[in-house]
C-alpha cells in the first residue's frame, strides 16, 4: 500500500487505467471519483475503476489526487479543489502539455504548489471514456515528470511511486525539455496530418482522390482522427514549441521540392536512405 | 483458362502473389519466371509460384507477360523482350507511376505498343521478395489500369480478366489522372513522412527525441520505412504532379503556421474537425 485514498478526476481512459492498474497492484486502499459527466461517472463506479463518486471537498481529503482532464481545465479544477485540500495531499495530472499546466497550477494552488507534480503519461489511444480503460494501459510505457524547483520531494516521491507501480517507466525532464520534444515527435505530426486530410477534402473533386487512398495514407493520416478539441487546446497551449518545429518541417519540405524540382535524384535518395536507417534504428529500441 | 501461358519478369512480392493468385483460380496453365537474381528465381520456384525459369526468347512465346520491375527498367527490359515477343503477345505492367512507364513502353516496344496495358495494382507491404507473396493479396484491392487511345481492346480485355481472377477490382483511369491522384494520396504522404523522420535524424540531439517518440510517431512514419531507391524513381517519374501536390501541401501548413502563430484558436478547431470528419468519411468506404 502506498496511499491510502486517491482521487481521480476525469475518469475516461487515463484517469480510470491510473486507478485500475494501482488497485490491480494493490498500492491503493479507496479510490474516489470526480467527473462532470454524471453517467459517465456512474459507468467508472460499475466497471470498478472508482469505489464511490466524490465532492471537491471529499476530494480534498485524498492523499493524492490526479487530474485527467483537459489540459485548459487545469486552473479552474484546482481553484475549486485548494479550499478543501488536507495538509500534505499530492496532486498531479496527465496533460500533453507541461509548461501551461504549471503555470496554471501555480495560479491555482497558489502556496499549495510545492505538492503539484507536472505528468504526462506517455500512453493512450483514439478510444477514450471509462469503457476504454485497462489495468496494463501503461505497462512499459513512458511516464514523464517534470517537477519544477519548487516541487517538494515527498511529493514527486510517491507520484513516481505510482506510476511505477501501474509497469510505467518513469521519466524526468525539464518542462521546457519537454514540450520541446513532444512539439517536435507528436504535436507536429499530428498538425500534419490533420493539414495533409483537410487540404484533400477541401478539394472539389476530393471524393476521386480519396476513392484511391490505401493503407499508406491510413497510417499516416491515423492521428488525423485525434479529438480536435484536444488539438487545438495542445497547440495553443505549445505555441512556442510547436512554431520552431513548423519552421524546421517547412524548411525540410521546401529542400525536398528543391530536389525533386531540380530532378536531383541523388539527393533523394540519400534523404530516403537516412530517414529509412533513422526509423529502423529508432524502431529497434521501441515496444510499440 | 484465360490464357496457356503467361511470363512474370520480376518474381517478388507483387510478381509472386499476381502468378500464385492466377494458378490457384485455375486460369492460367504455365507460369514462366525471368529474374535478375539467379537465388529469388530459384525461391520462387520452390514456393510454387512460378513453374520453371525462362529466358526471354521463351517469355516472348507467353500469352501475357508481367512486368513487376522498378519503373525505371521497363524501357530496358521490354527492348530485350520485342525481338522474341510473339504475334498477340499482351503484355502489362505494376508500376507505381503510369506516364513515364508509357513513354518508356512506346520507346521498348514501338510497333507493339498497343499489345501493351499499364497497370498498378493498389497493394503492397513493406515486405518483399518471394517469400512474401500470396495469393489473397489483391484480394478486393483496386487495380488501376491506365490505357493509351492506340492499346489494343483485346489486350485490355485480357488483363482486365486477369486482374478481375486475382480477386482485385479493375479500375480505368487516364494515366494524367492516375499520376495526378497517386501524388496526392501516396506519394505527397511518403515524401512528408520521410522528411519528418530525416529533419529530426539531423539534429545533433536526434537521440533525445526518439526516445520520447511513441505509437503516433509510428505509424505516421510506417511509410518512411519503405525502399529508399523505389522511392527516388517515383519521385522523379512524377516530379510535375508531385510538384503541384508538395505545393498544396506547404501551403496548407503555412496557414496552419499563421493559425498558430496568432493563437486563432477557432480556425485551428474548423480544420481538425473538419479533417476528422473527411478521415471518418473516409475510412466508411474503406476494408483496409
């Protein structure tokens, strides 16, 4: 047993897989739940990811509480929670995002933000809401962390417990390291995708282009069906980031259409070639 | 039986699969195999998709003869064959791109090139070679066949029958149309996904970002694990249609760029919803 009481608040896939796999680990005695969707919460109590359906002020009361919500949520969730928070309770979250949810968090918890701990489990699906959530959804999975200075160590402590005992591996990195990295191997991809689909579907005769697609086109345009609410909150929230990764893509791209313009078809292949050997070397290290 | 004879030159993945497909639905009596790799041939003998090794004055004697070669061998590889080809002779290809294979076909073939039917079945994997084919591969996949105003009816007809006894669903296209559509739904994505791959492979700290890449990542790449060399021939052979695609394409993440960079929030939701919806729309119709 490492705490006693958690609270999970949002309890579709990641909040509820969280819950799930530290009961099945038995490092949890109850686990309370909040959501705003009534039945969804409801269908978390039945599917056994949650014991009971709590308030903020039961909430409060919880040795650790994560939040699995939208990232734009952050400050408004943690507002309503820091009246009721019992000396010495640990809160955390999941967001994509690190830098805007700290800031957020700072602007909630106020002199409470020394128990905050910034995650992002690196885990999910295009499924979401209660139904989809699994003890092993982050067995083997990356868990990031990026605690800030002030973050106290107690609290970073048992937060890397748990996500060690749900079988992630637990990472830590600077915020700004962080939504650098994501920028560049998932925010960019996802915008890409999203902009290569929407460019095709805004053609008039789009249906006598995707009558063609196959399943090249499938996987790369996979993420294009992520939520776009999502998305677009990632994207403002990661502005930064993300605009120096547009930049370098752009620039990649137009040296691509310099070369296939000019018919320099060693340049193509070396390009191929490196990129082949980057992903193979890449995948070798990867259980995905 | 639709024909005695019939010639694969090129006994891989696409080669192998089409004469196994053929045999196996009876309507074809022998299957001659040409290779420029003595070890492949000898496999695919062995696995039964081929029945015996064949020089090209005997592939010349085949009802039909298949070309499932790289692109840029066509011209090669028919001037070798028109000396032995006999009178009726139909020959086809699987070729990616379908203008460059035409003007190579008029060139190898001159007086014969209404006996030949351009053609590109829309299957494939990353595998390749003989040990990856089989017989259900074009199974309810699309064939496009692009014939020229001067390729002879017959010819068309017995390819269409061919093709239609592999289980595939024949399609006729303008070879312009064809090379126009495969820029966009195949190889724009390639040509994008090999990039991203490649401009995050540059970066002196590639490793820190690979190591945080995940399932999204993955499969938006998958395509830039394809052959490197098969690549740079498509590329070249459709440099206009892919020109105006790549085109399109930056223009489209130059106003993603602007939506991001003034934080217009709305603009960025109307596309990925809109994107998500034509994906959605898309993936209806599709068994792939």
């Amino acid at each position: 047993m490492i705490i006693e009481k958690l609270a999970i608040v949002g309890t579709g896939l990641i909040g509820g897989s969280f819950a799930l796999a530290l009961k099945q680990a038995g490092v949890v005695g109850e686990v309370l739940g909040i959501g705003r969707n009534a039945s969804s919460l409801a269908q978390a109590q039945t599917l056994g990811l949650i014991d009971r359906a709590a308030d903020w002020a039961a909430a409060g009361q919880a040795d650790c509480i994560l939040l699995a919500i939208p990232v734009g949520d952050t400050e408004a969730v943690l507002t309503q929670l820091l009246p009721h928070l019992k000396p010495g309770a640990v809160i955390t979250d999941a967001g994509s995002t690190k830098r805007n949810v700290i800031a957020a968090a700072r602007a909630g918890l106020k002199a409470r933000f020394g128990d905050f701990v910034p995650g992002h489990p690196i885990a999910g699906s295009e499924q979401s809401g209660p139904l989809a959530a699994r003890a092993d959804l982050f067995q083997a999975k990356k868990v990031v962390l990026t605690p800030e200075p002030d973050t106290h160590a107690s609290a970073l402590a048992m937060v890397q417990a748990l996500w060690g005992a749900t079988g992630a591996q637990v990472e830590i990195l600077d915020a700004v390291l962080h939504d650098r990295i994501f920028a560049a191997v998932s925010h960019l991809p996802h915008l890409a995708a999203f902009a290569l689909v929407d460019e095709l579907a805004c053609r008039a005769d789009s249906d006598a282009f995707f009558r063609f697609a196959a399943s090249g086109f499938r996987d790369f345009t996979r993420i294009a069906g992520s939520n776009p609410e999502m998305w677009r909150d990632i994207a403002v929230a990661n502005r930064e980031a993300l605009l120096i990764e547009l930049d370098a893509y752009l620039t990649a791209l137009q040296a691509l259409r310099q070369s296939v313009a000019v018919d320099d078809a060693d340049a193509l292949l070396e390009m191929f070639s490196r990129a082949r050997a980057a992903r193979e070397n890449w995948m070798k290290t990867q259980d995905v």
